[in-house]
C-alpha cells in the first residue's frame, strides 16, 4: 500500500494500552494514517504494571472444574486468590454464571484449542514486531518456574500438563527441593516438585516497552490525543467517535482496544459482551541482589514474582471488583508476605505498590473481530492477564481484517455475539 498522508486519519484505534499502540503501530506500517486516543494517555493503565511475561503456554482458561470446585471457599475471602467484593457479587451473578458453563468439558476443551491458536500465532508474530518497533533488546528468555507445595497440588495440575503436551508446548516436571534449589536457588524447601517452561519469554519491562512502540509510532507520523471516547456511530461514510466533552473523530474504521473500558464501547453498537474488571495487585521492589533467576509462579496462590529492569515484582491474584471501588491494597501486601515466606533472601521493604484493570471474560478468550453492525468497527479486546502475551498476534489479525484478507487463525471462538 502506498503511504497516505500523514495528517489523513483513516483509523481510530481507542485505546493506548499495549495492545491498541501494538495495533496501531502495524495498521500504520501498513500505510494508514492512523490516530489513538485514550482517556488518560500512553500505557496509564494495566499495560504498564503486569509482569513483563510474554506466557505462550499459558493456555488453560480460568473457569476449569479445579478453580470451580475451590471458588465457594475463595470467592468472598476478600483476600483469596480469586475474590468478589459483596458489594459487587449481585452484579457479577450473570458472569459467573457463564463463567460456570464455560468450565464444562466441552468448552474447556474448545476454550485451550482457541487459546492454543491465537498463541501460536502471537508468538510467531513477536519477533518480527520487535524488530520493526526496535526493541528486540528488551526480550528475555529465562524461563518460568511453577512450584508446588505437595504431591497433590503437583498432581493436580497434570492434566492440563498434559493438554499442554498435545499442543506441542514442552516443559519438564522436576522432583526434590534440593534439585529445584539447584535451579532457583533461595526457595523454601517446602517445595516438593516443579514444572520448568523453558520457552517462557519475558521483557525488561511493560512500562518502557509499550512507551517505545508509542514514541516510534509518533516519530513515524501517528498521534495520540488523550480524550474519553463514548460512544461510537456508523454511517455510509465510516465511524465518527464521539468523545467526553463534545470531541467527535471520524475514519473509516475505528479499532476497540480500551481494554476494561471497551464493553461501554462496544454497547454503542448494540453489543453487550460480558466484559468484567479483573483487578490486580502487584509491589515492585528495589532489591537487585536476589538471585532469580526465571519467573517463579506459585500457582496454588495465584501470584508471580519476576525481575524487571525497574526491580521484582510480586504480583497477580484475581479480585472482581468493578472500575469505581478503591483498591484494596491489602492483597498487595498479602502477596509480598508470602514470597518473603517463599523466597526468605528477598528483601521486602521499600517497593511500590501498583493495582491495574484487567479486561476479562468469562471464558478467556478475547473478543478479536467486528460489530455486528457494521464491519467497519473492529474489536480487540477482553485479553485478561495475557495482553502483553497476544499483542503482537492481535495486532497482525487486526490488519488482517481491516485489509480484508483471511486471518491466520479461525476467528469464530474470539467473535463478540458468542455469549
């Protein structure tokens, strides 16, 4: 495609997260012109606090039968790994109920399969992306470790190990503090067994990543404007966002990336998807002399620690809670008491404590496609913990659909009207 005008607008993407800016970026190679607005500005919300994990084998949904059967016992614990506020329970009540459904065989399995397609083609795509936004520097290949406090949690987790093997992601079980210490040294020897991902990526940091796609797409001609869109219109010209305080921006096409803020968006064309705030906690820590090594995941706690350029980070665990309550920075605190007890060397004192929107639906799969009402307004949103993961796949199916050419990946289980 021949390059456009600079200043000619041919697309809005809403949204200057990692995955609206990984969009807008490739539509720009691509020779659109193309603005981004957002309501705050460059990576202000959950792109900038996650853990730097690029999780390609993350690719077990949330709702399974295991987190079905404990979710009674963690869902009101307002400091559990997976908790709703009672405050926001009743309106919750319709999500979790397709959250229940989306946990049955059946749909699990076409769930992982889905899951499985879209981070096949994002890890594809990353290296390409990185080299065309010029931060293949930041990229890291450290690993993940995954450990367990008993033979039973360990067992637990085989089978989606073994779906993870069906789709070709390799990993190695390991038995024995002494041998997992050997690996990651300074965990508890409480620790019985652990899965090593070799092949889990990560990057320096979220924050300067997503900033640095955003200064190339500037210094190649994009804008970004801060401004809260409301509302989206369509006519035989294209799409007119019309934004909080009267700014209208028209184009062609106009791309949903706002992440936990898209379903408003979204209503506007007449589409209600059940879009939930995922709300995460993390602390970043200024300590450099811990040796980790890899990502640790506990899973039975539902928290991460990694190493970021800026520090470690302890964070994760999942709290229902909306986009108006104040955060609760209890489960922050909860989770750094917990990696001092996992990891007794890590420093604990001085970090910064951090909570974020996470996009989330019932079944895990973003939403990656058009309105039903016009074709002209694309979705890309509803990622969950794994924006940063499928960015740069995302980002190509986008392009895909805006040219007109087939996705890499069959589109069906990502549509918005599948709920």
């Amino acid at each position: 495609m021949a390059q456009r005008d600079k200043s000619q607008t041919d697309i809005v993407v809403v949204g200057a997260g990692i995955v609206g800016l990984s969009t807008a970026f490739l539509l720009q190679q691509q020779g659109y012109g193309v603005v981004v607005l957002d309501r705050k500005g460059p990576v202000a919300e959950a792109s900038r606090g996650n853990a730097g994990a690029f999780a390609f084998s993350d690719i077990i949904p949330l709702a399974t039968p295991d987190i079905v059967r404990k979710s009674p016992k963690w869902l009101f614990d307002p400091l559990g790994p997976l908790s709703i506020p009672p405050r926001h329970a009743l309106k919750m009540a319709p999500w979790m109920l397709r959250f229940l459904l989306a946990s049955r065989p059946r749909k699990l399995e076409r769930g992982i399969r889905a899951q499985t397609d879209l981070m096949g083609l994002s890890k594809r795509a990353l290296l390409p992306f990185l080299k065309k936004t010029g931060t293949g520097d930041m990229l890291r290949h450290k690993g993940n470790l995954q450990v367990y406090e008993s033979r039973s949690e360990f067992e637990a987790s085989l089978p989606f190990w073994d779906a993870r093997a069906r789709c070709d992601i390799p990993f190695e079980h390991i038995h024995g503090a002494f041998v997992i210490s050997d690996i990651q040294p300074g965990l508890h020897k409480r620790f019985v067994a652990a899965t090593l991902t070799p092949e889990w990526y990560s990057i320096a940091d979220p924050l300067d990543y997503a900033l640095a796609i955003a200064d190339t797409f500037r210094q190649r001609g994009g804008r970004i404007e801060i401004a809260e869109a409301k509302s989206i219109s369509v006519d035989a010209r294209g799409t007119t966002v019309e934004c909080i305080g009267g700014q209208t921006v028209s184009a062609a096409k106009t791309i949903v990336c706002a992440g936990a803020w898209s379903h408003r968006l979204a209503r506007s064309m007449g589409d209600r998807i059940p879009l939930e705030t995922e709300r995460g906690y993390n602390t970043t820590l200024p300590d450099a002399q811990f040796d980790l090594r890899m990502q640790i995941t506990f899973a039975g706690h539902g928290f991460v620690v990694s190493r970021l350029s800026s520090g470690i980070r302890v964070g994760g665990a999942v709290e229902f809670g909306g986009l108006t309550a104040p955060p609760d920075f209890r489960r922050a605190d909860l989770l750094l008491a917990k990696a001092k007890a996992f990891l007794p060397d890590l420093e604990i004192e001085g970090g910064t404590q951090w909570m974020g929107f996470r996009p989330s639906l019932p079944d895990s799969l973003p939403v990656i496609g058009s309105s039903r009402r016009s074709k002209n307004v694309l979705y890309a949103f509803g990622h969950g913990h794994l924006g940063l993961t499928q960015s740069a796949g995302t980002a190509e199916l986008i392009c895909q659909l805006v040219a007109g050419d087939d996705p890499s990946i069959d589109l069906h289980p990502f549509r918005a009207n599948r709920f």
